[in-house]
C-alpha cells in the first residue's frame, strides 16, 4: 500500500486527525506524527531552542513533547524514514478552523505541508472552516464532507500523479455545510484577509498584567472574479488552493531596478 504521513496542528489526540485517520486507513498505509499539543498558528517554526522528544503512542503514531507541526515533518522525515525511503503523501489536518488568504502564513497546518515539500514531498493542508469562529465540535459541524474531499483527492493522486511541481502544496478548506449540500469542489486563488485587532487585556492575581490574543472574524477584500478561497467557501464549495513557496514578487523586479538606478 502507498504510505501518507499525517500531522495536525491541534494536537496528536485532534479529533480532525482521528478523522483523517478513519477516512485514509483503507486506501494507504497511515503514519502519525503530531505535537504533544495544540500549536495553533505557530507558522512555519522549527524549535532550535531545546531537545524534542518523539515518544510511541500506537503502533506508526508518535507525539513530540511541544513540537511544531514542521518539527514533526522534519523529524520523521530524517528520522522514522530512513535511505532515501519518503512516504508518498503528507496530509496536515483536519485543522479545526479555517486557513486561506494571509492566514496561510500563519497556520501551523499549511506549514506542515510547506515542510514536506520544501523535501521534496507532496502534500495537502486541509482544514474545516468553522460557524461563528466556533472550534467546538458540539455545535453541529462534522467531518464528513472533509473526509469525502480527502479521499477524493488520495485516490485521484495515487490513481495518477500529484497535480503540482516542486515547492507546492494544496491548500484546501471545507465548508461548515453537509457533504449533501456542498456545490462542488471549486480551485481559487489565495484571498485578501482584512485584519482586525483582538488582544484582550487582563490582570492576574497578582496584579501583573498580561494580554490574550483572540481569534478575528472572517472578513476579506472580494476579487472582481470571486474567484478566491474566502468566496467560493460563502458560496458552499470545498476551495482548493495551489500555493508555492516562492514569494518574490517577479512584476516588481524591474520597477525595483529602475527605482534604484534612478
């Protein structure tokens, strides 16, 4: 059997990545590794700062004591797979909460997928976009129509080849709607994510002061075409994003040149 390997941002007992894991064991071979806890929003972070240790939780599933979703990759790639051997796909999620636009930048999930590729791995970020920025399960979202895209995708890679050159990954958000009622999958562009500012200011105990940073709501510039993540989600499609690594921005080399050489 083909082999994937999976992380997840929320922690090694995520339930998105029990998800993924029940979906995806009939069609590959499923290796965990995954952070000891959640690391939300930790970006594309390697931890140099002290010792990680990677400790057995079920047979092929590991944690990393306050490991990022990129040590997980990088160690399991150098570590558990050994001679040249990769897995042929790396799956980050099912993230609870959404990661388009600038928040790809952000997301501890995308950077899993960054990790693989960056070794020349392909890989999928997958993650559930929320009601109301809500992360509990309770509130009536589920994973069905993230499963179903999932193995959707698996079988259409394995079945031919991945879709994207080097240094790519997909980026992919499921809808807070049943698999019944979703339009279809839809490819679109990364969006232009309006920030906010939502620190709360607090004093503990002792009269010292701390702030807590809390989650902003979805709001986004729309595209003349409605053709980026954030719409195609509203409009009720599963969003399919490429992204790549390379940020330079190619259109502005020669006004960079000629701003320099004026």
């Amino acid at each position: 059997m083909l082999k994937i390997l999976l992380t997840n941002d929320d922690g090694y007992d995520a339930v998105g990545l029990k998800a993924l894991i029940k979906a995806l064991e009939p069609i590959a071979k499923i290796m965990v590794v995954a952070p000891a806890k959640n690391k939300s929003a930790c970006g594309h972070s390697l931890t140099l700062d002290r010792p990680l240790r990677m400790i057995s939780v079920g047979d092929d599933s590991y944690k990393i004591d306050d490991a990022t979703p990129t040590d997980c990759i990088y160690l399991s790639l150098g570590n558990l797979f050994k001679n040249g051997y990769r897995p042929d796909l790396v799956i980050s999620g099912i993230n609870i909460g959404a990661n388009m636009g600038e928040d790809i930048t952000y997301s501890g999930t995308a950077s899993a997928a960054m990790e693989a590729v960056l070794h020349g791995v392909p890989a999928i970020a997958i993650s559930q976009v929320c009601k109301d920025m809500c992360r509990d399960i309770s509130h009536g979202w589920e994973f069905e129509l993230a499963c179903k895209t999932i193995v959707t995708l698996v079988k259409k890679i394995f079945d031919g080849s991945f879709p994207l050159d080097e240094r790519k990954f997909l980026n992919v958000n499921i809808p807070p709607i049943s698999a019944k009622n979703c339009k279809g999958l839809k490819i679109t562009k990364a969006g232009f994510r309006e920030y906010g500012n939502d620190a709360s200011r607090h004093v503990n105990p002792r009269g010292e002061e701390y702030y807590w940073i809390g989650l902003h709501p979805l709001m986004w510039k729309s595209s003349d075409d409605k053709s980026c993540d954030f719409e195609a989600i509203k409009d009720g499609f599963v969003s399919i994003t490429p992204i790549m690594l390379d940020m330079t921005s190619y259109k502005d080399i020669e006004t960079l040149e000629n701003w320099l050489n004026k």
